[in-house]
C-alpha cells in the first residue's frame, strides 16, 4: 500500500512538472519584479527605479527568495524565477498529498481525486512559472496543510507557526488563511494561555518587522500595487463575471462537487472533520476576497489558490466503491478538460477585460517559450536602448531634457511596464504611467473601468510636471500651462509630501515621519482629468 501511495504522489508530481515545464514562460508582470531582485543584488535597494522607494511587487517572500536564489546561483533572475516557480508548484502538489494521506492515515490505498483536478487545469500549467509569486503561494498553501494535518496528529508545532506566519509575506491575502489554519490549530493543540501567546508572537514576529521596514522605507502600510489596483474597493459584479469566467470554462462545478463531500465523508473522527474543515473555510473566504476586489486582468490566476485550498481534503481519497466511482468520473473530466477546454478569448483579450496572459504574450514575442527579457525585447525593440539617449521620453511625443536632480540621464515612460524595463540598463528611470511601481500615479482616483490594474492611467501632464527639467520649453501652449499648474500642485502640500516620503534621502528623521505618516499616506488619492482610458 505505500508503495502505490507513493507512486500517486510522484505521479502526480511528475505530471505536475512536465505540463509546468511544456508551458514555461515569464509574464510581463514577472520581469516588472525580476528588475526589483536585479535592483536589490546590485545594492540600490528593492526597488524598482533607483532613486524611487516604491515597492512594485506584492510577493516580499518572492522578492527575496529569488534574490537569494540568484545571488546563490549567479543565473539570469529570469530564468531563476521561472525555475523557482515550477518547484515550488510541484512541491505544493507533493506537499498537499502527503497532508491528505496523513488525515485519512496512511496504512491504507488512495486514490487520486482532487489532485486530478489540479493536473488538468490548464491554468495551473501556466501559473506554475510566469516569474510571479503563483508558485510560492502553492507551496505555502500545501506546505501549510501538511503541517497542519502533521500537528492535528501530535507532531511539531513550531514548524506550522512560523510558516503560518509567513502569510502576508507571501501574498496579503493570505492573511485570510491565517487565522483559519492557526484557529483549528488551538482548537486541537490547546498549550494554555502562555503558551498560545507565545506561539502567536513567534507567529507575527517576521511579518510585523517587515511591516515596520515597509512603513519606514516606503511610506506605506501596504505594497504599492495594492494601492494601483484598489485593493480595498469592492466590485463584486466584477468578481463574479472573473470567477464564472474560470469556472464555466472548465466546468468546475461537478467534478469538484464529486470529490469535496467525500473528502468530509472520509474523515473517520471528528477531529479530521475539523481539520478538514480548516482548509475548505479558507478557500470560501479566499474566494470571497476575490469576488469582491473583481479578480484579476489575468485569467484564473486569482481562482487558482482558492480552489487548491477547497481541494485541499480531497486531493486523494480512500479506495471504496462509491470513491473509485466518483475518481473515474472526474478522471474522464479530466482528459476532456486537458485536452479541449479552453477560454473562448485564446491568445487574446477578452471581453470582459479578461486576458490568456501565456497566449498573448507567447503570440506577442513569436516565442513559444518566452521565459528571459531577450524574447520581449526582441518583440518590441526600441533605439533608445542602443544609443545615448538623455532626457525624458514619452510614446508619441517629442523628447523633453530631464530634471537634473533625478539620478539618471534617461527616463522613459510606458504601459507594459516589464517589457520596456527589460531593454534598459538599472540606471534608467521607467516611468510607469498605470501607477504599478510609480508613487504619483498610484495615488490617483480610479479613471478607468475595464481592466482590474489598468484603471489609473496617469495623464501625460503630471509625467512632464514630475520629471521634466523646469523652464523646458513645450510647442503646445495648452499642455505647458497645465504642466506648469500640475507642477505648482507637487511642489507643495500632500504631493509634496508623498514625493519626499519615496525620494529624499533615507535619514533616521525620514524613516520616522515615513513610519507615522505611513496611514494618512496610503489613504491619499487625487483627481485626474483627462486620463487617457482605452475606448
């Protein structure tokens, strides 16, 4: 019996790995945080401009595991990211496994049930590379199970602790599964008061120093992208067209309710019923918080940890009748799903604002494989990378000179953010105009409707009054005196403020009143007339 349990396993993982490997690639959103890890290993700091504290990536656990990987390694941080992400998606396939053999105990034969589900869905293919943060968050979600189901059954505690806290470190919303898992954790491990405020402090430990670094170092309570993307805002009409968009596709609703209440019915004592329960929880309140943020520009890759969590209990299940039956039904589905369901947008936009981000960009850069900066540079090359270019230079405008106290000669602007920053060296300022990794434009009120992320495109204005050099002389009168009163606006006040929490130099005085201010400054939003919205 445990070897053909371990054979499941390493088959499952094996699949695992061979459809991640047949669809690696890196996405634009993967460079804009390999240029972060660049930036970090060259000693500017993580950051994604130097000269600019803007925390452009969500993933702090990311961020660094990939520098330390690369440093380690000395290999291209894109292909380590690709690399990383693909382990870590197979370690959580493995991880997840063995916690679910471990609830239903492990002296009997399973079969494999929800792990079917996870093999067959294209997006977890795609997500288990892209250079994102994906992959990780598998892994802290199997690796969190199996620590779990390890400590329900009087094994470690400590161990589930530490990496429990580690939540909001690997994506904040995870912090959503935290208290679930560490609940059911007292529930059944009850230490005693002490002891319970002991493991919460050694819980919190990391993530509250990191919190405090934030605050100091970037001004903000929260990663920038939050701000870019109004994490705090809810748009549940949107949420549910994202959430129908993974689960109509692929016709989640009856291979998943063919596994779940069996998961349940499996569970011989009451204490499995708990634990059982703790994941099943965090997957309904995971998916909850993305109905009501309105999901993602990506398609499926907000729904895929909910679903891994809901799966979590039926990964495998014990060989019965009514089990082998409903393993062979969803075993069916599987091939079909694999095979033929796909989005209706393939390779493109949807829509809804929804995209086949792996399709695009694979179309886009003419590479099957697009997994290094060289295949998107390839795909849109520009001569600013090869010559000597100085000043400031906007997409269909003439160049303008450059502020003087910014440290760089060159400053470019754009939209694909990864793309552009990919074909310049660390040196040269990447104005982001959707606000991802600029400190002005995610601070903008919403402007736009369509795409989750690309709803604050900063008007072209605020770009020349922030980086272009005073007294610059513009032809168009209309836009020189907007420039002019846009840059009045910055020189003082809130903006003021806002520039010199990322900009001026990092003194003990300046980490202080980034720390104190950190609330009021991640609150401040402005207006924007005119922002240039996708028709």
């Amino acid at each position: 019996m445990r070897i053909w349990n371990h054979a499941v396993t390493v088959v499952a993982a094996a699949v695992m790995a061979l459809a991640g490997w047949q669809n690696r690639w890196i996405s634009d959103d993967g460079l804009i945080a390999v240029r972060t890890v660049r930036q970090l290993l060259a000693g500017n700091g993580p950051v994604f401009n130097v000269g600019e504290r803007v925390e452009a990536n969500t993933s702090t656990a990311w961020t660094y595991l990939v520098a330390a990987v690369s440093w380690l390694s000395r290999g291209d941080v894109a292909y380590v990211a690709v690399l990383l992400g693909l382990a870590c998606t197979v370690g959580a396939v493995v991880s997840a496994m063995a916690g679910t053999v471990r609830l239903y105990g492990g002296a009997r034969r399973f079969l494999p049930a929800g792990v079917l589900i996870v093999l067959a869905l294209p997006p977890f293919w795609d997500f288990a590379t892209s250079g994102l943060e994906t992959g990780l968050v598998f892994l802290w979600i199997g690796l969190s199970w199996w620590l779990l189901v390890r400590a329900a059954r009087e094994g470690p505690v400590l161990p589930l602790v530490v990496v429990l806290g580690l939540a909001p470190l690997v994506r904040p919303e995870l912090a959503l599964v935290y208290p679930v898992f560490f609940g059911v954790l007292l529930m059944l491990r009850w230490p005693g008061w002490r002891a319970a405020t002991r493991w919460f402090a050694l819980s919190v430990a990391l993530p509250v120093a990191y919190q405090i670094f934030r605050m100091g170092y970037y001004g903000l309570l929260v990663p920038n992208t939050a701000l870019a993307k109004e994490a705090g805002e809810s748009r549940w009409a949107r949420g549910l067209l994202y959430a129908g968009d993974t689960v109509l596709t692929y016709q989640l609703v009856g291979p998943m309710l063919a596994v779940i209440p069996l998961s349940l019915w499996a569970c011989r004592r009451r204490r499995d019923l708990l634990v059982a329960a703790a994941p099943l929880t965090a997957g309904v309140l995971m998916l909850l918080y993305v109905l009501r943020v309105g999901g993602d520009f990506m398609h499926a890759r907000m729904m895929l940890p909910a679903l891994l969590l809901l799966l979590l209990p039926a990964m495998v299940l014990p060989l019965h009748a009514v089990t082998a039956l409903a393993c062979a039904t969803v075993g069916l589905w599987a091939v079909v799903c694999a095979v033929a369901l796909r989005v209706p947008y393939g390779q493109a936009v949807g829509p809804d604002g929804i995209a086949d981000e792996r399709g695009f960009y694979v179309v886009w850069t003419g590479d099957p494989h697009p997994v290094t900066a060289e295949s998107y540079a390839r795909a849109r090359p520009t001569p600013l990378s090869t010559g000597d270019a100085t000043g400031l230079h906007v997409p269909g405008l003439e160049p303008v000179p450059l502020r003087t106290d910014r440290p760089a000669r060159l400053a470019v602007s754009g939209t694909v953010l990864g793309t552009v920053s990919a074909q310049f060296p660390l040196d040269v300022l990447v104005v982001d105009q959707l606000g991802l990794a600029n400190a002005l434009g995610s601070h903008m009120a919403l402007a736009c409707g369509q795409r989750v992320g690309h709803e604050k495109p900063l008007p072209v204005e605020y770009i020349y009054a922030d980086y272009m050099a005073p007294g610059a002389p513009l032809a168009d009168e209309r836009l020189r005196a907007e420039v002019e009163r846009i840059r009045g606006e910055l020189a003082g006040g809130r903006f003021r403020e806002l520039l010199d929490a990322t900009r001026a130099p990092l003194t003990v005085n300046r980490f202080w009143d980034n720390l104190v201010g950190a609330p009021a400054r991640t609150a401040f939003r402005f207006p924007t007339a005119n922002a240039p919205c996708p028709s």
